[in-house]
C-alpha cells in the first residue's frame, strides 16, 4: 500500500455523528466525517478513514463492515429493510 495516512470516501448517506455511533457500536469501524472539516453542511456525505496503522487484512476487515453499514444504512434511508 502507498500513500499517506488518511483516505477520504464519499458516501451516499449522510455521514454524521449518529452514523458514526452506529458505525462503531454495531459494526465496529471508527471514521472521522469530513463535515468537522467545513463550515455550514459541506463534507456531509464523506468520510476520512485512517490507514496508516494498520496491516491490510485490517483495512480488509474494515472495508466489508464499512460497506455493510452503509449497505444497511442505505436500506434504512430508502425504506427497503426488513
């Protein structure tokens, strides 16, 4: 892997503090949402991730929960869940 210490995601559902409780409570992924790093509601829909502590079975791991909380996330917002 190359690069620096932080990746950002954009999201298609709004990444806030509420996601991000859910995020680490239930699925175990910590992120920081990039809307700490605007004024008014810039960076709503993306997420920082940090990579550079850890190994790559690690960002693997983190990657599938990450896309299954959005995944749920996504069916939530669009009422598609069972």
């Amino acid at each position: 892997m190359r690069g620096g210490f932080f990746a950002v995601l954009t999201v298609p559902v709004r990444a806030d503090e509420k996601l991000l409780e859910l995020s680490a409570r239930e699925y175990g992924v910590l992120w920081t949402p990039m809307s700490f790093f605007y004024l008014a509601d810039g960076g709503s829909h993306a997420i920082r991730l940090s990579c550079s502590a850890l190994r790559s079975d690690q960002i693997e791991e983190g990657v599938r929960r990450l896309a299954n909380l959005i995944r749920d996330s996504e069916a939530i917002s669009f009422g598609t869940m069972p």
